[in-house]
C-alpha cells in the first residue's frame, strides 16, 4: 500500500485559503430524513514555500456527518490562524473526519488531476423507483455488478426489482446498501423473496450490528459495514458473514485512520472499497486517486458525481491567510 500518511513538514506552509463550493443536485435527494436540493462544502488550498499547492475539501453530509458545515469552516479557521503569526498550524484542533479528510489531502497534495472522463465506475450507483431503476440498467447495458439502495419502500417491493433485474441479467450480483434501515423481520421477509446468489452483499442491512450479524446467520448473505465504521468507538472484530468494508473517508477522517481500516481487513483477507459521499468533482478525483494507492484491485463507489449539476458548481471565497487588511470575504 502506498503510504500516504501525512509525514508533512507543517512549517513550510506560507498561506491558505478557503472557498465555500456549492453543487445543485439534479434533482433533490433524501439522506437520512434530510432531502437535500445542493451539496455544500468548503475547498482549503496550501501554499508551500517550493511554490507548489495541495488542495481539499470538506464536505460534511447532513445526515452522515456528526459535524455540521458551520463546524467545518470554525475547525478549519482555528488550524489556520497560526499563518498570520507566521506560527506552523496544529493538526490537533481538526477532529471532524471531513476536516481531517480535506486537511490530510492538502498536506500531501493529493492528485486532483485524474481524468474525469476516465473515472472507473466500476460499481454504478442506480437510485429511483423500480421502473426508473429498470430503465437506467437496461441503458448501462446490463452490467454484472450494481449498487442499489435497499430499504426506501416495503422489502416486498425491494424484492420485486431484484428480481426483475435477476431476471434481465441472470449473471447479476447486486451489492445492496439499507443505511441500517431494516429491521430483522424485514430484512428476513426481503431475503426470503429472491434467490441469495443475486445479492454480493448487504451494506448495513439492520439497525443494530447484532441484527446485521443475525441476518447474515440466517440467511447466509453477506454483510459490509460502513455507518458501523464511522462510529469512532467501534473496535473491528473480524466475523464470519462480513465481506467488505467501506471507507468513506470524509466520514471516516484522517488518512492514518482510513488506512488502518483497510490494513486490518486486509489481514482478514476482507473486501475493502473507497466509496464516495458525494463530494464535488475535485474531491472524487482525489477519491479516485487514493483507491488506486490503497485499494488497487477493488471497485471504487464513486457513482455519486452522476447525481450533481456540475456545471452549476459554485466557488465563493471565504477566508484567506495571511489575513491582508482588506480580504475578499465572500
Ligand atoms: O450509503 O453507502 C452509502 C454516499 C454517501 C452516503 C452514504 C452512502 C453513499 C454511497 C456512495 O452509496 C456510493 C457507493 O458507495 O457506491
Ligand atoms: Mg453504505
């Protein structure tokens, strides 16, 4: 794994900024209770004394994310004050993951100049109502892997487009993600209705890690987590039944934290994949950039660009240092 632990030299930075960048979806989109029409965050650009910049963004998901925006820009403002005094910045004030994500990506300049014509979307992202769902697989050309989201309507329905689509594609193995939104009765009534081969794995079916544990026990389909490794207090213990791990690093953190992640289940020969929350083109080629580095031989969850109008994308300054007399506050 190519190690890009921020070993940085923080006194060479000799300035900063911060750019509020704002994305409209192309259509509004529900996380967690939040129907959301834009998606909103804040890109941090270093200047290195050898003249060279590294860039990043954090973009906290309402929803997922514990820190809010506001959070955000105050964490990213104390770690920068140093910069008038001309003092080195202190990593310690930037505990939110998006913030230590973006910072970490600054400091080792991580590539943000991949191709976005040439992203791998190894792993489409099919979002919408069955027929919507339907329509778009047949436009993709059948693919032998997809990611759907289960758990938005009755796991009867869930069932039904599985097996339509199982249908279309008997080669199909669907990767399905419920964000911990069943319970064990429905995930069993879902599992029951389809033919377990279908199903790579569930991404967090249930809303207790027991129950998740419990349906793969009795179904035999396997589990991923990803909101599970998000909680800070959560100790990995390998299991029978967990077959991949999702790293979401603007939601994980730092890069120290998202490698040891991929270190441990790689130990336990677990799948690991970087997956995307939806941040702004720049952000997903950094993704992009980093699946290669820690996950070359996985599918990266990158699919989420397709949802934002980035022709519509924004950039507002906000801050700079050091702070000059009259600033371009936006
Ligand atoms: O549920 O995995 C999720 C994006 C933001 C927040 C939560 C999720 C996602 C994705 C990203 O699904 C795409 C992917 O993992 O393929
Ligand atoms: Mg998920």
């Amino acid at each position: 794994m190519t190690n890009l632990t921020a070993t940085h030299n923080l006194s060479k930075i000799v300035a900063a900024s911060i750019t509020k960048v704002s994305t409209p979806f192309k259509q509004p989109m529900l996380f967690k209770g939040h129907n959301l029409c834009s998606r909103e965050g804040y890109r941090l650009k270093l200047h290195f004394s050898d003249g060279t910049i590294g860039k990043g963004e954090a973009s906290p998901l309402p929803g997922f994310s514990q820190e809010s925006l506001n959070d955000c820009l105050l964490q990213l403002k104390q770690v920068l004050a140093p910069l008038n005094l001309n003092q080195p910045i202190d990593l310690s004030k930037a505990d939110a993951p998006s913030v230590a994500f973006a910072l970490d990506c600054a400091l080792s300049k991580t590539s943000y100049e991949v191709d976005s014509m040439t992203l791998p979307n190894e792993m489409p992202l099919l979002i919408g109502s069955n027929q919507t769902i339907v329509k778009e697989y047949k436009q993709l050309g059948k693919p032998d892997r997809i990611k759907l989201k289960a758990a938005r309507q009755a796991p009867s329905l869930d069932a039904a487009l599985v097996n339509q689509l199982h249908q279309l594609n008997p080669a199909l193995k669907c990767i399905l993600d419920a964000n911990q939104a069943w319970t064990a009765q429905d995930a069993d009534e879902f599992a029951n209705r389809i033919p377990c081969k279908v199903i790579a794995y569930i991404e967090e079916p249930c809303a207790t890690y027991d129950d998740t544990m419990g349906f793969f026990k009795t179904t035999g389909i396997p589990v991923a987590l990803d909101e599970t490794l998000q909680n800070k207090n959560f100790k990995f213990h390998p299991q029978a039944g967990i077959a991949a791990l999702v790293i979401k690093p603007s939601l994980i953190g730092s890069f120290a934290r998202c490698q040891r992640c991929i270190e441990v289940a790689k130990q336990h020969n677990i799948q690991t994949y970087l997956s995307s929350s939806f941040e702004s083109p720049m952000a997903i080629k950094q993704l992009a950039y980093l699946a290669q580095c820690w996950t070359p031989n996985q599918p990266a969850g990158l699919d989420t660009i397709k949802y934002l109008d980035i022709d519509k994308l924004t950039l507002t300054p906000i801050a700079q240092w050091p702070q000059k007399p009259c600033s371009t506050d936006g």
